[in-house]
C-alpha cells in the first residue's frame, strides 16, 4: 500500500462511495492520483477535491508520514485487510482512519458507552462499574473521551486491565478536552485512538456529531448511561439503530433530568438496562462469529499449546462449572488481554465454551 497515494484522497476529502467511481474508472488508487484536474472531474470528482488531488498540500503530506513513521502510529484504509469489517457495513463509512495504538483493538467484540459530559456522580460510577465489567469480560469499550461518562467508560476499561478505543473529533496528534491528556496516552498503550480528521484539525463542533456515526458502527451495541433529551447521546444511539445494532439504556430518576433521554430511548426500544450482565447475555450471539474469527486469525499459524505454562495453569484453574474471566485473573495472574487470547484459541480447538454474562466452562 502506497500510504501517500491514499493521504493524497484523504486530503481532499474523497468518500468511499466517490473512490469507487474512481477505481471503475481508473483503476486502483495509483492510476487515481496520476490523473490530471479534468480528468478527475469528468469521473464525478467536484472541482475542490480534484484540486487537491492534483496539487495536494506536500507539507500536510510530509508531516502525516513522518508521523506513521512511530511504532504505534498507523493508518487503515477502506477495503484493506485491517479495516474493521463492521464499519465497513455503515453508511458513510470513512476512507481512511489514523490509529495511534493497537490496530487489533479495532476488530475485537466492542460495545459503545456514552452519555452525559455533566453527569451525577452515580453516573459516573455506573460508567466505571458497567466498562470494568464488561471489559473484564471480553468486549472493547468505545467511547469519545469527552468528559463526563466518555471519561469514566475509558477509565473502567482500563482499570479492568481491558481494552478501550476512543474515537476522536479532531486531529489524532491532538487532545481534547486537553485534561485528558494522561488518559488519551494510557487508552493509546491499551487499545487505539482513532480519528478520521486529518492531523492538524481543530476539534470543531459539527465534527463530534459526525465521529458518533463510528462510534456506534465500531460497536455491537451502544449502552446509553444519562443522557437528556437533546444530547449527542441520544444522536449515536439513533446512529446504532440505524445501522442495526443493539441499543441498551440505563432508567433513572424521574426527578433526574438526564434520565429522560434515557427513559425515551426506552420508550422507543432500547434495551433497560440493570447489570453488565444484561448486556453480555444479549450480545452473546452476536459476538460468537466475532470471537471466532479473532480466534482463527490468532490460531491460524498456531497448534494446540499442550506444554506452555500459562495454558497448563488455565487449564488447572477451568472447570465445568462456570467461571467469569475476572475470577480467571484472580486465580491465575494473567491478564485480561493473556487470558482473552487463550480461552478464544481454547474455544476454537474445542476445549472451552463461551457462556452468556462473560463466563467460560470446560466442554465434557
């Protein structure tokens, strides 16, 4: 992959569905970016974005490259063998995303936790408590890091020693609110910060309503914890609908005033919401494919691991009676990411199953 080549249609603006206008044309993305100003709009290109093709900002190029020149620095282009595959199934689905982390992140089972950036403190220890769970069970937790429950979401995760992705609305090379500076470096060394936005771009209004559309559409589920009426809550949680995933939504007081856009969504069909376990036992089957084609992937170059250590301590510590993945940390000292590697390789070679609520058992 020629990384210039696609900065070159990232920087003009050039969406998925124009792309492949192009490539009917044109062919693949070399042939693209050779094609004169005229030529490009003659294909259906409008006139800015060829411009931009044509004379692209050679600075602005030279800056993004030396950038993905990091270790953790990547990009992940439509159609490549790293691009998240529920994405690719939204509308609008991005070009191209910059990632400061691990790509991985991106394809692990993950549910969405938003709401309120002003939230009561019991919001925010339903935040923590419902991402710790859930990520101790396996799931990514997506979120936006805006203050508030973006915040607690990421926190949980973290803490639960999980993963966690934040998906940005601004530039990747910047941080915003810039409180979350510590944060943003912890979820980049833990899971990945994403962004469609170029490197340099400001963090403006319209672009966080915009990045909800990934927020959801990376996840199988979006959990909803306070939200008022009018919250760009309530926007991803239409988004997740749309795009036919889950939307569950924690009730509150009816004296609470953001429980009502929780209480609508409600009303509407979202799922009420009272444990993490609520959660895991409904996406259960919608995460088994998911969790499967993780494991292949992991397994593929792999046998079975008979004498490896860790695998002969898990195998000690599993039993037929269930077990949840944070009583398996307890007991065996490995982490949350060792473990969740090992029971997928265990599951797809037959020896362990995955149950709802995040727990695993022996097969007879």
């Amino acid at each position: 992959m020629n990384q210039g080549d696609w900065l070159r249609l990232a920087h003009a603006y050039v969406s998925v569905a124009e792309l492949c206008a192009l490539k009917a044309k044109f062919g693949e993305i070399e042939a693209i970016v050779r094609q004169g100003e005229q030529s490009l709009c003659e294909a259906g290109l409008a006139s800015d974005k060829a411009r931009r093709i044509v004379s692209p900002d050679k600075a602005a190029l030279s800056n993004t490259l030396r950038w993905l020149d990091a270790d953790a620095h990547s990009i992940v282009t439509f159609g490549g063998d790293t691009y998240p595959e529920l994405l690719a199934q939204i509308d609008g689905a991005p070009l191209l995303l910059y990632v400061n982390g691990d790509v991985n992140a991106l394809h692990m089972p993950s549910l969405a936790i938003v709401g309120s950036r002003n939230p009561t403190r019991g919001g925010i220890q339903n935040a923590v408590e419902f991402s710790r769970h859930l990520a101790a069970s396996g799931y990514t937790i997506v979120s936006g890091l805006a203050q508030g429950i973006d915040t607690a979401a990421h926190r949980g995760a973290l803490e639960a020693g999980g993963r966690t992705v934040a998906l940005l609305g601004h530039g990747i090379d910047r941080v915003y609110p810039a409180r979350n500076h510590a944060l943003a470096h912890q979820i980049s060394v833990n899971g990945a910060l994403v962004s469609e936005y170029p490197l340099g771009a400001a963090p403006n209004k319209w672009h966080f309503p915009e990045r909800n559309r990934l927020i959801s559409g990376l996840s199988v589920g979006t959990l909803v914890i306070e939200a008022a009426r009018r919250s760009g809550s309530l926007i991803t949680a239409r988004l997740a609908a749309e795009q036919g995933r889950e939307v569950f939504a924690l009730p509150g007081s009816i004296h609470n005033p953001l429980a009502r856009g929780c209480h609508e969504l409600i009303r509407q069909g979202a799922k009420l919401t009272e444990s993490a376990s609520d959660i895991s036992a409904e996406l259960a089957p919608l995460t088994s494919h998911m969790k499967q084609m993780t494991a292949v992937s992991r397994a593929s170059t792999r046998s079975l691991p008979d004498d490896d250590e860790d695998y002969a301590k898990l195998r000690e510590i599993l039993s037929f009676d269930p077990c949840s993945i944070d009583d398996l940390k307890k007991q065996s000292e490995l982490t949350i990411e060792q473990l969740s590697s090992m029971l997928l390789i265990l599951e797809l070679h037959g020896e362990v199953e995955a149950l709802s609520g995040g727990r695993y058992s022996l097969i007879a």
